[in-house]
C-alpha cells in the first residue's frame, strides 16, 4: 500500500469521525489544543498531507475518542 494511500484512509477517518459528532472543521479546530488552523485539517481530511503523531493526538482528543479508535481504518492490504 502506498503512503498516499493511508493518508487518505485516515483523512476519511477523522472526516467522517468529525460528522459523526457533528463538527464543522472550523469548531474541530476550536477544540484542539495548538497551533492548528482549519486549512490544515482540510489537507488531512483529503489525504493531501502527512500530519504528526501530535496532531493525530490533538484530533482524537478534540474528538473525545482513543488515539487506537481514531487510526482504526479497514484496510484490504496487510502493512
């Protein structure tokens, strides 16, 4: 599996994570803790960018969900 694949898996998880709790990117945003702005969420959300071990922290603890329960993605491919 290419890299740019499991951006995108993990984008369209914090995405539809996000709806779930009903979240614009702006007020996910607004939750976090950092330097973050809704630009930057957006990019990850789409698989555009790498974010950090820290930001995917910040994201699941915005999220109010485990770090574990934030990268639980399906994949068809072992790693």
């Amino acid at each position: 599996m290419e890299s740019s694949e499991i951006f995108k898996l993990v984008g369209s998880r914090i995405k539809e994570l996000r709806l779930q709790k009903g979240l614009s990117q702006v007020e996910l945003v607004g939750k976090m803790e950092g330097n973050i702005d809704a630009t930057n969420i957006s990019r990850i959300e789409a698989g555009r960018t790498n974010p950090t071990l820290l930001t995917l922290y910040r994201i699941s603890l915005a999220l109010e969900i485990s770090l574990y329960e934030l990268l639980k993605v399906e994949t068809s491919e072992k790693l």
